[in-house]
C-alpha cells in the first residue's frame, strides 16, 4: 500500500494496491484504488478539456470559478469563414477535402489559443471564437486582432504547404466586433455547450460576411478599432448597414501592425 501511494502521490494514477486481508489494512487499499481511479479520471478531463479550451480556461472552470448558469460579459467575438468552399468541395475529391479542412481548422485553432482565444464552435467551414470569455482579460479586443494578423500569416503558410502537395489553395474572411454577450451553458439535459449570445455575437458574423463585399480579408467594427487603433492600421471602408440595424455602422479593413518608430 505505501508503494502504491508513493506512485500515485507522483502522478502515477495506473498503481493498484493489493489487498491481502478484509481488515483495516484492506479497506485503505480499497479506498486508495478507488481515489486511484478518481484522479486518473480527473487527470483524463483535464488534459482532453484542456486540449480545446487552452489551459487557463480549461482551470478555470474545472475549479468552479467560472459561473455557467448565465453572465453577461465584455468579450469580442471572430468569425472566420472559408471563401468559395461550396464549390471547392464539389471540385475536391472527399479525402483531400477533409485533410485540407481539418489541416485550416487545426492550424486557426492553434493561433487563436496562442492569443488566449477560445473557439466555441466549429459551423461547417466557419469558426467562431471569442477573446475574454469565460475568462475575463484586459484588452481581449487587441487579442483578437493580433490574433488575426496571425491567421492571416498562418493561412499563407499553410497554402505553400497545401500547393506543394497538389491542393487548392484557401481564402478566409474574418470579421471582429467587441461589447456585451451572454454567456452560458446553453443546450438540452443530455447535451450542453458553454455558448455566447446577443447582438455582439450576430454583428460579428455580419461584419465577417461583407468581407465578400468590400473583397477584404480581415474586418472589424468601429468599436474594436477605437480600442487598437495605436497600434494597428486600418482602412475605412464604406457605410453599410447591416443586416437586422437600423443605421450604418463603421467598418475598418485590418492592415498590419504599425511599425515601431
């Protein structure tokens, strides 16, 4: 028994006392298997949550310290979508197809968590991700934007991966707004999804969609530029009123990163 707890103490979760007797000694060795088999079920969801919702996140909320009946929170939304997909998959044998989507979503993912992003769904071809939620941060509205200036670097790379082995190449658009969302484990008794809603998360995917319009690749809101403005630059496009608002709303094209003088 005290090996096994040794190992267990060390992080071995695999180490099974055995029991010889049914006696005092026994039951501890009874007991330890079972917090034995607790932990290594414990120590499972964290490393498979933490895979998804990055590390800090992943904490958070397997602490309790996150409330998901319900809050409202500042958080700024991305969408990112795939440009021509409906046609590239009518085009595409259904093998490449799916490596080439599962190598962009992976490849997104990874960028956004390494800005303290969350990906809260995959819709098809599209990503939705948000920025200070259910975490909250200082400045998630420059997270989101560095974020996608990488997306946009990383998108490149991955194209020069893609043609070198004889696929197509992609394009996305990514749209990013910021401001009140609620946020709750949203769904049925047998399934459930930690989800954000409101105008903001609506706005954002409106903002993502006239990318085909303006032929753009990165677009965000007024609000979110305000809040980067220093350090980045933008290019003023056009009003437009979007769909479900009553007035014209301001919307920036990303350029780049202003360069340190």
């Amino acid at each position: 028994i005290i090996l096994t707890l040794s190992r267990t103490v060390k992080g071995d979760y695999t180490a099974k006392a055995r029991i010889y007797a049914r006696d005092e000694i026994g039951f501890a060795g009874e007991t330890l298997n079972i917090m034995s088999e607790g932990l290594k079920e414990k120590e499972f969801i964290r490393r498979t949550f933490g895979r998804y919702v990055g590390e800090s996140v992943r904490d958070e909320i397997l602490n309790g310290q996150i409330p998901m009946d319900g809050e409202l929170k500042q958080a700024t939304i991305l969408f990112a979508d795939l440009r021509n997909f409906t046609p590239l998959v009518e085009k595409t044998p259904p093998s490449d197809m799916v490596k080439m989507l599962n190598a962009y979503l992976d490849e997104m993912t990874n960028v956004i968590r390494r800005h303290n992003g969350l990906v809260l769904q995959f819709i098809g071809d599209e990503i939705e991700a948000v920025f200070g939620a259910p975490v909250s941060m200082t400045d998630h509205e420059r997270f989101a934007v560095a974020a996608a200036l990488d997306m946009r670097a990383t998108l490149e790379t991955l194209n020069a991966s893609l043609l070198s082995k004889g696929y197509t190449a992609l394009r996305h658009g990514i749209g990013i707004h910021t401001g009140q969302v609620l946020a709750a484990n949203i769904g049925t008794r047998e399934r459930t999804a930690y989800s954000l809603i409101g105008d903001t998360v609506n706005t954002a995917s409106r903002i993502q969609g006239m990318n085909k319009v303006f032929k753009t690749d990165i677009l965000v809101s007024g609000a979110v530029y305000e809040k980067t403005k220093s350090e980045y630059r933008f290019t003023l496009m056009p009003k437009v009123a979007l769909k479900g608002k009553t007035r014209a709303v301001d919307i920036y094209s990303l350029e780049a990163r202003n360069k340190k003088g």
